[in-house]
C-alpha cells in the first residue's frame, strides 16, 4: 500500500537556527499541515510538513527522540539524522497534547517495529552466520531513512577492503547461501526504492533552493520581528546564568510571538470588518446623495408652489374686495327698492281712501 497519513494536525514550523544552535528561525511563513505517516511495507513512521511544494519537515520517528513541550502550545523535537531541531507551534493546548500522545504512540510502534525486524534476522541467521550478516542488518532502522546521500548509496556497500579468506562453505551452509542470497536482493531493492525517496528529497531541496529568495522577502516582516526577539532572548543569556530563568524569558518571548500573530490575526479581521463597513458606508452616502437630490427638488416644487399660494392670495383678496363692493352696491339698491316699495305702498293706500271715499 505504500506511504498513507494516519494523522494531520495544522501548526507554524521553526527550526533551530544551525549557526547559533540558539534561535529559532520560521519556516513556514502561515500554519501549515503537519502530517504523520506510515510505511507498512518498511514499518517505518514520519514527520512530513509541505509548504506549497516545498518539503520544510521530513523527520524518521526512531526509539530514541523525544518530542518536549517547552510552552502550552509551542513543542520541539530533536532529529539527530537531519542534524536540526524542529518546532512547532500550535494554535491551541489540546492541538499541542494531541500531537504529543501520536508522537509517544507512533515512537513506541517505532521501537516495536525495530524490535521484530531485529528478532525475524536472528531467527533466519545462525549464531555462526552472524559476523557476516551484521554488515547487513544496520539498515534494519527506521533511521536510514533519513539519512544523507552519501549513507543511503554506501550503506549496503561498507566492507570496501578485501574480505579475509573463508573456508569454502560446506553442503550444510548451502541453505544460508540461499538466504544471503534473497536478503541480497531485498536490500536491493530496499536501496531502490532509498534512491527514489533520495530523488524526490533531492529535487524537493532544489526546488526550495530556487524559491528561498521569494521565502525570504515574503517573511522579511516576520524575521525582522523575530530576530528582534531572538536578540533579546540572547541578551538575557548572556545576562543571566540561570537555566530557569532563561527557559522562563524564553517561554514569555513565545508566548509574546503568539500573542502577536493573534493580535495580527485579530487586526486582519477588524480591516475586512472595515473594509465591510466602508462598503456599507459607501452605500449609506450614495443614499444619502439621492434623498438629497430629491429634498432639493421637494423644495424647488415647495417654493413653485409657495409662489403661486401667494398668487391665489392676492386674487382671492381681490375677489374679496369686488364681492364687498358688490354687496355694498346691493344693499344700495335693496335700499332704493325698499324705499319705491314703502312709496308704493302708501300710493296703495291713497288710492284706497280715494276709492271708499268716491263710493261713499
């Protein structure tokens, strides 16, 4: 089945700076997956971490690392075959636990594994044979994985100088013939398939080597931040003898470094929050503008109309004065009538008295 991840995790990768053997210098610029793996076929567990495609971790559990927590959520590991020390940061504790109970788990499968493949050899090997197998058993260990170049081609070849003459072999040695025979031709094959996995290492490390210019400048923000903190832890040592102390500045500047990309974090939000409001802002103002545009033309029809109110005004109160004068006139002439009329009257009444008395 070949190399499967058995379990991931996410967290920022340092590794210990090969000059000072002191600081710690970020490899990954955001958190990045950080994977364990499993080889059934050689019983081998790893550490593997990609950024992109570059490879920033590839780390062999062997029996004897250990995996240190140094804060609550900051844990190391040293890896003596790829000459460094790893770091990692986690987001939170329960992440940094997690990572640590697979790391004991998988070391101890690690040791286990060992511990068979070195019981199967001495089950398929005499006593007598064991001189002249133990050149062969040393890539048995898990650790050859991650070994250099020069280990990986020359390991299966060490006894370069002339062997020493040996009894020719007897017909009850011939089965060990046969045995040598196919544990040759298993380390053969062993050593292939450590060509292909130093191949894609090989070419891994060229393509982080064309790309360490671009890693450099996209992290000149964080290094200088760091390297600022790093001065100062080493300060302190030199300052100060004490171990504890030392370990304690050390955890307070990781914790500060943490609170810091979470603080960044924490800023990066507030922008897209005002970046949301701008827009939103934006909108508001463009809405603004159109309610305005149309309170000035509510007010432009405000006053067109307020100017004619003021005509109908005045034509009413001229309407008014002519109805006065009219009525005026018509209680002139209702007086004038009243007046022919009262003089009808008493007409009426003298022609009355005229006729009773022409008749009398």
């Amino acid at each position: 089945m070949g190399e499967q991840p058995i379990f991931s995790t996410r967290a920022h990768v340092f590794q210990i700076d090969p000059t000072t053997k002191k600081n710690w210098v970020p490899t990954s610029k955001h958190a990045v997956t950080v994977s364990y793996f499993y080889d059934s076929t050689r019983n081998v567990y790893r550490i593997i971490s990609l950024d992109g495609s570059k490879a920033i971790i590839n780390s062999t559990i062997t029996p004897n690392m250990t995996f240190t927590k140094t804060s609550q959520k900051f844990g190391q590991w040293a890896d003596s075959r790829a000459n460094t020390v790893y770091g990692l940061g986690f987001s939170s504790e329960n992440h940094l636990l997690k990572f640590a109970e697979k790391f004991a788990e998988f070391k101890e499968a690690a040791r286990l594994a060992k511990e068979k493949s070195q019981e199967k050899m001495e089950l398929t090997s005499t006593p007598s044979q064991e001189s002249a197998t133990g050149d062969l058993q040393s890539p048995l260990t898990p650790e050859s994985i991650n070994g250099t170049d020069d280990e990986r081609v020359t390991t299966p070849e060490m006894p370069q100088h002339p062997p020493e003459p040996r009894p020719e072999p007897s017909q009850n040695q011939l089965p060990f013939s046969h045995s040598s025979s196919s544990i040759n031709k298993h380390w053969e094959a062993e050593l292939a398939a450590l060509k292909g996995n130093n191949a894609k290492l090989t070419a891994a490390l060229l393509e982080s080597t064309a790309n360490v210019k671009q890693w450099k400048q996209q992290l000149a923000a964080y290094q200088e931040e760091a390297e600022r903190l790093h001065k100062r832890v080493t300060e302190l040592e030199c300052v100060s003898g004490q171990t504890p102390v030392i370990k304690s500045q050390k955890t307070e500047l990781n914790q500060t470094i943490e609170e810091l990309e979470s603080a960044l974090k924490a800023k990066e939000e507030e922008l897209e929050r005002l970046k949301e409001e701008v827009e939103s802002a934006n909108e508001f103002q463009t809405l603004k503008e159109s309610l305005t545009h149309k309170l000035q033309e509510t007010e432009e029809r405000n006053q067109t109309l307020e100017a004619q109110l003021g005509e109908l005004e005045l034509h009413l109160e001229g309407s008014q004065l002519e109805s006065e004068a009219f009525r005026k006139s018509l209680r002139s002439l209702l007086e004038l009538l009243d007046g022919k009329i009262f003089e009808l009257t008493e007409l009426r009444d003298s022609l009355a008295r005229l006729i009773e008395d022409s008749s009398s």
